[in-house]
C-alpha cells in the first residue's frame, strides 16, 4: 500500500532536492564541481542539463548512482521513501512505435487478404493451418503451449 504521495522528479528537482537533502546552497554545489552557480541554477531549472563528465562528480557528491541522476531518463518515482528509476519517455516511445508498427503490419494483412476471392481466402486459410505445423514456421510462444500440452 502506498501511504505516500507518488513523486516524479526531473534531473534538476532531483539536483536540487538532493541539494537541499545534503545542506549545500547552488554555490558550494558550484565549487565543489568547479563549475559557476549560474550553472547549477541552469540544471535545477530545467533549462540545461550536467554533462556525462559532471554526472560522476555529482553522483559522487551526493552519494546516489549515475542512473538516478541522469541516463536519459526523465522520471523517477519515490514511494515510501525508495526510488525507482523507469525510463517513461523510451518505454513510451517504444510502445507507441511498437504498436504502431502492428497496426500497419495488421492493417497491410487485412487488406491483402480481403483483396482476395472466396477460394483465395479458403486456401490462405489453409496454408496457415499447414505452416503452423512445422516447427520452422511456428512462434516461440506457439512451441511453449506446444511443449506445455504435451506436459
């Protein structure tokens, strides 16, 4: 049960509230990064970003992974006071390229076979119960319910 509010921070509200967590103002965080404050102010806006060198460094000062910092990743959740690193942004991306590129393939077998007669249709249907049956041509998640009937 989460008895706390889900939290989603960006890299600069995780510099910052980390900032705050440790003491340091935007100018010891600065010094210590060799880097001006105007810098640190940037990331913790959001208007820019620590490069992949500065990332170490921060992790390092603040005593978390480079991953909860940065990676590309966008979001990271708190519940009940454990972070978890989920990179929403590709997911995302991949899901709607992922389901986009099935929609296409589904939409392409669709009007292909309905540009078929009723006997071009019957001997599609055929085929695919044929093609089924071996092996070469199966699904690896065909051949697991395969393999589990016959368990």
């Amino acid at each position: 049960m989460i008895d706390k509010p889900i939290e989603v921070l960006s890299i600069g509200e995780r510099i910052k509230k980390l900032r705050y967590e440790k003491g340091y103002t935007q100018q010891e965080i600065a010094d210590k990064l060799q880097v001006s404050q105007a810098t640190v102010a940037g990331w913790e806006r959001g208007t820019s970003k620590p490069s992949v060198k500065v990332n170490n460094r921060l992790a390092e000062l603040f005593g978390v992974t480079i991953e909860y910092l940065y990676r590309d990743w966008d979001d990271v959740l708190i519940i009940n006071d454990t972070t978890i690193v989920k990179p929403y942004n590709e997911l995302e991306r991949w899901q709607d390229q992922f389901e986009d590129d099935v929609e296409e393939e589904v939409h392409s077998l669709v009007a292909l076979y309905n540009s078929l007669n009723s006997e071009g249709k019957r001997r599609v249907r055929e085929l695919m119960f044929d093609l089924r049956q071996i092996p070469r041509y199966q699904s690896a998640t065909h051949r697991a319910q395969i393999s589990e009937g016959e368990s």
